[in-house]
C-alpha cells in the first residue's frame, strides 16, 4: 500500500542518516546544539532551519549537519569525525558554497544590490582517541604555501567532546560513544560493543527514548561512523608517514654533516700538502693537523 512504501522510504532515509545526525535532526536538537555552542538561550524553535546538504537522488547526507537560526542571522555547519582531518576548511568551503546557493532563488548573484548574507560557523566534533585537547582551530589560510599572498580564510571550531559539553544530546553521545571504544579495545567486535552498549546506556538512562526507539537500527547507523578497524587503519598510516619524514629529515641532516666533514677533512689535507710543499717542516705539519682536528671537533660539536 501507499502507506507501507511511505514506511519503508522514511526508514531507509532513517537508516542512512549517521547516529550523530539522528540526535540532531529535530529542530529542538539543533536549538540545544546551538545554546551549548555559543553561550546562549535561544527557546523558540521556529527560529531553526534546517540546512543540510542532501543527494536528490539517493537522500544521502552531503554534510552531517547545518542549521540556519533566523534571529541570529547565522548558519552553524557542523561535522562529526573519529578521526581527524585536516582538509575540513577545505571541506565546509565547499559545503558553504552549495548552502547558499540552495537559500537563493535561481540567478540571485545576478541582481545589482548586495544580498545580505547569514553569518557561517564552522565546528567539528571530534570523539576520536588521539591526545587531543578540549578545544582548538584550524584555518583554510594553513593550506596555502609559505611565502604566497592568501586572501581568504575561513576558521573552523574543533571539540573535543570527549571531555564533554554543555548539551545533554552531547554528552550522552560522547558517553555512548566511550563505551563503545572501551569495549573494542577489551576485544570486542564493533557488533557486539554496539549492542552492549546500547543495552547498558538504555539501563542507565542515557539517550533512552533515542535507542529504545531505533532499536537494531542504531547498528547500521552508527557503523557508518565509528569504523574501529578504519580508524586503526588510518591511523597506523599517519604515524609511518610521520615516521618516513622524520627519517628523511634526519637523514639529509646525516648528509650534510658527512658533507660537511668530508670537505673539511680534504680541506685539511690540501693545506698541510700546500705547507710543507713552501718549506714547512713535517714537526710543523703535525702541529697545525692537531690544531685543525680540535676546530673541526668543535665545529661538529655545534653542528
């Protein structure tokens, strides 16, 4: 029946949304996502506006969260990461670009008079396990090479939410979430850590009606967010890239003082030739490559 496809297209829709995002997705998440971010006590959800970057075709989620808040005159597009990345200012550029546009009417950028546009923010909430701090930024200019005239920027807010913040959805989350990484790391498969963790957090009162309503729905949607073995992967591959440019480095810095002691010790040898070759005596000679051993000990000292 019509009603039953309804149904199912509601709950596939459902189902490719990330955790993070369903929490979120109602405008009274977003109002108490957007008082926790800045300081504030914004009550009236009519304010709220959903901005999120959707596929017309397969509703898959572009972004994970944007927001619009009318009296504010501001956009918050929000991401949500396990592991970290550093393209981010490049990523909500592009998402900023395509939110505006999807606000417009068609051919808008083309009338005279200046439009007035809402105010971005960009945040990232982090959950990852890397020694993070609760709070830091990253900058598009940061992308550009040294030396080259940059004339944009865009500032992106990162949070750790690890440590928690002031929003009940968050913290619930972050809780979720922790219990979740604890049991894989005691030898747990994602499946069975996401199922205890479920039970657990239901039994202690955490996001109750957010899990008790999902039910085994919750799997396939937080899987697509906490991938532990993709998380490990990545990581492991950062830290011997890390590890191959440290080893480059240190390597050119061997080279160069190799060179540099190589053509100090030929050096050496072409004057004391040159000076008994004018009449120096061999005594002499030994005098002055003693002399010259101790300056290149103590050049190689500073090296």
């Amino acid at each position: 029946s019509a009603g039953n496809a309804a149904d199912k297209t509601y709950a596939n829709t459902k189902y490719k949304d990330t955790f993070f995002r369903y929490l979120f997705k109602e405008k009274a998440g977003m109002l108490e996502l957007y008082n926790a971010l800045f300081d504030d006590c914004l009550t009236d959800e009519s304010e709220i506006e959903d901005c999120t970057i959707e596929d017309v075709f397969t509703r898959q989620m572009k972004n994970d969260l944007a927001f619009r808040v009318r009296k504010k005159r501001v956009i918050v597009l929000t991401e949500h990461q396990s592991t970290l990345n550093e393209n981010m200012p490049l990523r909500f550029l592009m998402y900023l670009g395509r939110t505006y546009n999807q606000m417009m009417t068609t051919n808008a950028v083309y009338k005279e008079r200046r439009i007035e546009l809402d105010a971005p923010e960009f945040v990232v909430f982090y959950n990852g396990d890397r020694n993070q701090k609760e709070y830091w930024e990253m900058h598009l200019s940061d992308a550009f090479p040294e030396g080259v005239e940059v004339n944009i920027d865009l500032k992106v807010k990162v949070y750790n939410i690890n440590y928690g913040k002031n929003s009940k959805l968050l913290s619930g989350y972050s809780y979720f979430v922790d219990k979740i990484k604890h049991l894989c790391k005691n030898g747990s498969e994602l499946k069975e850590a996401i199922d205890t963790a479920v039970r657990e957090c239901i039994k202690e009162g955490v996001l109750t009606d957010q899990l008790t309503y999902l039910g085994s729905e919750v799997m396939g949607m937080f899987a697509t967010e906490f991938d532990m073995d993709e998380a490990v992967k990545v990581w492991k591959e950062e830290a011997r890239e890390e590890g191959l440019e440290e080893g480059r480095e240190e390597g050119r810095k061997q080279g160069i003082r190799e060179g540099r002691l190589e053509g100090q010790s030929e050096g050496r040898l072409g004057i004391i030739k040159n000076y008994l070759e004018n009449g120096g005596t061999v005594e002499q000679a030994r005098e002055l490559l003693k002399a010259t051993e101790e300056e290149i000990q103590k050049v190689t000292k500073e090296m």
